[in-house]
C-alpha cells in the first residue's frame, strides 16, 4: 500500500523559522536564494547597478524586519518583490528622475562586460548585446507604473492577477498598463529597428 | 468570428479573457492564417523581451561579487558573542590571578631574608588573596546583574586596586 508522497520542506519556511528563533545567519539562505530575482527586478526598473544593489539591500533588510508577519503557508518570493518593487519606485520617486542609461560610465561598463561575458560563455550572447540595449532602452522610457507591470510580467513571468498583488493595482488597470507598455516599447523599437522578427 | 484587435489579442494570449471568450479565438486563430502569424509574432516578441530583460552573465557576476548574503552571515557573529561571556571572565581572571600572584610575590619578598619563617607569612596572604579572590568571583556575579554591560572592566579595576594594596609599589621608588 502506497502512502501520500513525503512533502518537501520549504526552504524558506525554515529558514525563516531559524531567524525567529535568532539565527540571524539563516537569513543569508534566502538572500541567496532570491537575490537574483530582487537585484533583477530593481536593476530592471532602476536601469542602474549600484542603485539597484542598494534597493535589493534595502527590500532584504525589510523584509527581516517584518519577518514575524509572514504567513509561513504562502511562498516568499511574491512578497519580496513586492518589497523590492515598491522600493525601486520609491527610488525613483525620491530621484526625480527616470533613470535612462547611456553608453557613458555605468552602461559602458556593463556593456564591456557584456562583451567578456559573452566571449566566455556563447550562450549568453545568443541575444545580441544591442537588441538589449535597445529593449532595456525601451523599457527605460516606460513610465514607472507601466515600467514595473512589463518587468513583473516579462522577467518574472506573472500573471495579470500576480502582478495586481504586487503593486496594488486593480487587475483590469493591470491589463491597460501592459497594454500601453508594449505598445510604447513596439514604437520605440521599432524606431530604432529592432522587431520581433530579427530574432527568429 | 471576425480577426480580434491587438488587445485582445495580447490578452488571449496572457491568459486574461473569460474562458467563452479565449475559446472563441483560439478557434479562430486555428482557422486564419493572418492571425496564425500575428500570434507567432507576440510569442517571438515575448521570447525578446522575456530573453532581454533576464540578467546576463556580466550582470550575475556583478551580483555575485556584491555578495548581498555576507551582510548577514557577518551579522550573526555579534550575537554569538553576546551569549557566550565567558571568554571574557578568563580573560579577566587571567589578569587577576596574575596580578594577585605578583602581589603575594612581592610581599614575599621582603621575607626571604629572615629566614624560615617567610614560608608562613606567605602562606597567611596565599590564603588572604585566595578569599579575595572568591569574594571578587562571587562579587562578579552580582555585579553582572547589577551592572548593564560588561562587568570584566570592573574586576581588572579591582585588579589593579588590589596589587596597589598587596604590592606598594610606591615602597620600591622611596629614596630615604
């Protein structure tokens, strides 16, 4: 007779539970865990390295602060990204501006990078460096409400009622916002002569 | 059916219409071969984005020199030192002990010269530091519940008083 299969732990679900009880170091696991997804989130709405990394910072340190209010039953990653998500347009309210980047200091570094990157891994250059550029461009020019519906949507691959938890927004309003997201990235891209089909 | 707008096209293909609805264009989607293409676009489209926006190599080792986690593996190392004292009241001990052992050698000293019966005057403040020091330990205690923080400072004071009493240091740089 076959029982039920084991269930697997949650990671997160431990390592929170170790950080309510003091160990302040289990909380590195789930900074290992999901950092990519936070600093991602942050770089792709910030559209800058060192403010991003000091968003993912802030959006960890918050969320071990709040560490006695989340619901164990529920997964974690949503709710930092929410955390990050609202940092990173706090951030850019707070700035005043709408970080766009050129090939001038941080993006010439990046894309220097890009270039030793790609020659060490030919995977990674399977998109060409400048239809990046271009899209991250695209998305830079996005304003921010509309900027973080497309990363939640195309970097995290949420749905529409996802990305409603996230920011708050009414699903419907979720649905206008990337509408008109893709809509604007469409123009701007295909203004500077990048489209869909340069990829197939 | 007639071919759907873009927008509803997009949400069809985000999964966001009512289930009537997205059946009704999947099966016409199936049938028009223009649509058939316009969907192929989004997808390819959405592979762009989806394959642009993901953090390359140079971004992930950006990342991973940042090191975001030795932020808190750092942090736990105060609070395992708060729990555990006990390395300081060695310390401390040390120190005491070692002043204590000065002091009982220095009043010692002086008794070598008469003879057999320094032994027992070095006996008598052997005994004397001894209950000192345990009146001291004992003390410790109670300060450390007394006294918020680190009572080690407090005792290596005490320390240095009592090698004041025992030793007279001053007696060694009197002239006269």
């Amino acid at each position: 007779m076959q029982g039920a299969p084991p269930v697997l732990p949650d990671p997160d679900a431990q390592a929170i539970e170790r950080c309510r009880a003091g160990e302040v170091d289990a909380f590195a696991d789930v900074v290992e865990r999901h950092q990519a997804a936070v600093y991602g989130t942050a770089l792709r709405l910030l559209g800058d390295r060192e403010a991003a990394l000091e968003v993912a910072n802030t959006a960890f340190y918050k969320a071990y602060r709040a560490l006695d209010s989340i619901d164990l039953d529920r997964p974690l990653r949503p709710w930092l990204l929410r955390i990050a998500t609202n940092e990173a347009l706090n951030h850019l309210r707070r700035e005043g501006r709408e970080a766009r980047q050129t090939l001038a200091g941080e993006a010439g570094r990046t894309a220097l990078e890009s270039l030793v990157a790609e020659r060490a891994d030919p995977a990674a250059g399977a998109l060409a460096r400048e239809q990046r550029e271009a899209v991250q461009r695209a998305l830079d020019a996005l304003p921010p409400a509309y900027r973080a519906v497309a990363v939640l949507r195309y970097l995290h691959d949420l749905s529409y009622a996802e990305i409603a938890d996230q920011t708050g927004l009414p699903t419907n309003t979720v649905g206008v916002y990337l509408l008109r997201a893709r809509d604007q990235m469409r123009k701007a891209l295909a203004a500077e002569g990048v489209s869909a089909h340069d990829l197939s | 059916m007639t071919c759907p707008d873009d927008a509803r096209l997009d949400y069809w293909l985000d999964e966001a219409l009512a289930e009537a609805e997205a059946a009704a264009i999947a099966a016409h989607v199936a049938d028009c071969p223009r649509c058939a293409v316009r969907r192929l676009t989004r997808l390819t489209e959405e592979r762009l984005w989806q394959a642009a926006l993901a953090l390359d190599g140079a971004e992930l080792a950006y990342l991973a020199r940042a090191n975001l986690a030795a932020a808190w593996r750092t942090a736990a190392a105060p609070a395992v030192a708060q729990g555990a004292p006990l390395a300081h009241w060695l310390a401390a001990l040390a120190v005491f002990g070692g002043v204590a052992a000065y002091g009982a050698w220095s009043t010692a000293l002086p008794a070598v010269g008469e003879g057999a019966g320094w032994l027992s005057r070095l006996g008598l403040v052997g005994i004397g530091l001894s209950w000192l020091l345990g009146q001291l330990w004992d003390a410790g205690s109670a300060i450390d519940l007394l006294v918020p923080g680190d009572p080690t400072l407090l005792l290596a004071a005490a320390s240095f008083a009592l090698w004041l009493f025992v030793a007279r240091p001053w007696v060694l740089v009197r002239t006269d």
